[in-house]
C-alpha cells in the first residue's frame, strides 16, 4: 500500500482505505488525524465528488428526444431492441449488462445512464487480479481472521487489487441449478 499523502513509503498498521475509491492513507496523515480505523470512509477527494453527484443527481438528466440507435449497442446488430429513455443507445434484452429478462415498466435507464449515478466503484470481476487467491503472506492476508490476524486493516490482498475499477457492477454469473 502507498499512502496517498505520506513523503515516503513504509508500512505501518493503521491504515485507512477510502469505500469510493479505495485510495489508501495513513490514519496519522490525515487532517485532522484520525486515532482510530473508521468502518467506512471516504477521502476529502470523494467528499467533495459526493456534493458535485448530489447536485446533478437533484437536477436529473432530461428525457432524450431525438431518434434511437438502430443497432444494439454492445452488438452492433439489429432487430428486437429497448431503447433508452435518457439516450440514444438501444439494446437487446440479453446484450445489457446485466441481461434483462423481461421489458423494464416506466421510464428506464441504459447501463451508460445508470453508471453515472453510481458514487463508489467495482471491481470489473473479469481481470486476473479480480480471478485470483489471496496471497496469504501479505499485511492484507495476514490481518485477516482466517490467517490469525485481528482483521483491523479489512483490505483486499495487496494481489488482488483490480486495476479495471469501474462504476458499474460486474455481471453476476448465472447460478447452476
């Protein structure tokens, strides 16, 4: 882990990471310091994001009033489309990510269109970061209950950071039966 704020790299086991972007910090680099791990937390950066997404959020983006894609957007081809009521993209009902089922009621939101609402990013699940084992010899791992420690830090393994951070969820996986 790299402080964000410190002038030099070195461990240390009070650590706070922020739940919107998962920078991470030294508590005692903090203004004020923080003499104790918060649950959750978020940097000054993401407070500040926070107040600018509210705004937009209370404004709402206006309904889109010109003519649809043609095409499915993830696909590029034809046929049975949704489109969406904020944009021009038009999908297939299984092409959406996540996969609809059925022609959403009301008003719908594109994946694009949702995605700019979302405050905290995810993981993308797909890269190998996301696909691999906890180390087990980190700090990370080694904080955690299933390897002894105290789980005070409650970080991902330092090998599973996932370099694809995005606002939309990662697809789930459809269940076997």
């Amino acid at each position: 882990l790299f402080c964000i704020l410190a002038t030099g790299v070195y461990q240390h086991p009070e650590w706070v990471s922020c739940r919107s972007c998962d920078d991470s910090y030294h508590l005692k680099c903090l203004d004020p310091p923080l003499q104790s791990r918060p649950n959750t937390w978020r940097c000054p950066t993401c407070k500040k994001k926070d107040v600018k997404v509210k705004k937009e959020k209370e404004e709402s983006k206006p309904l889109f009033e010109g003519e649809h894609d043609d095409d499915c957007f993830m696909c590029f081809l034809g046929g049975d489309l949704i489109c969406c009521d904020y944009c021009s993209k038009a999908y297939h009902l299984q092409c959406h990510l996540p996969p609809l089922t059925e022609i959403p009621m009301g008003l719908w939101k594109c994946q694009e269109c949702a995605a700019l609402e979302y405050t905290r990013k995810f993981k993308c699940g797909e890269c190998e970061a996301c696909q691999r084992e906890d180390c087990g010899k980190c700090i990370m791992c080694l904080d955690k209950p299933k390897n002894g420690g105290a789980n005070k830090l409650r970080q991902t393994c330092v090998m599973k950071k996932c370099p694809f951070m995005r606002y939309a969820p990662p697809m789930k996986a459809p269940q076997s039966k």
